[in-house]
C-alpha cells in the first residue's frame, strides 16, 4: 500500500492491524472513506501492473 501512496495509518486499519496505545482504546472513527481510498490507490496500482501500463513494466510473450 506503501508504493500505491496510501497513508500508513490507513493502510494498517485497511489490513486490520491493531492500532496500539491511547490511539487504539479512544479513536473509534470507522475511517470508511480513507479505507475506500485506500483500496482504490491499491486497485489502481494493480490495473497498472497487471495491463503494462506502470513505468518500467515489459509484457512478455508467452511460449506456446
């Protein structure tokens, strides 16, 4: 989530990770927006290398 630009605070809730301290017990904010965010940064990451369209990504051929 790091390479997609997506804020570590947000990624850590995104995977489920334990907010540890004071933080964890009183910030009982659900952050939907920031986790959807989130996910569309990462989906985006993805398409890019997936279709070949991300800097410095060379489709091969496959061998039949």
């Amino acid at each position: 989530m790091s390479r997609a630009g997506v804020d570590k605070d947000h990624a850590e809730r995104c995977l489920g990770h334990v907010i540890p301290g004071v933080r964890g017990v009183y910030d009982r904010h659900e952050y939907h927006s920031e986790k959807q965010q989130a996910y569309e940064a990462l989906a985006a990451l993805v398409d890019r290398i997936v279709t070949g369209t991300q800097a410095g990504v060379v489709q091969l051929k496959r061998k039949r």
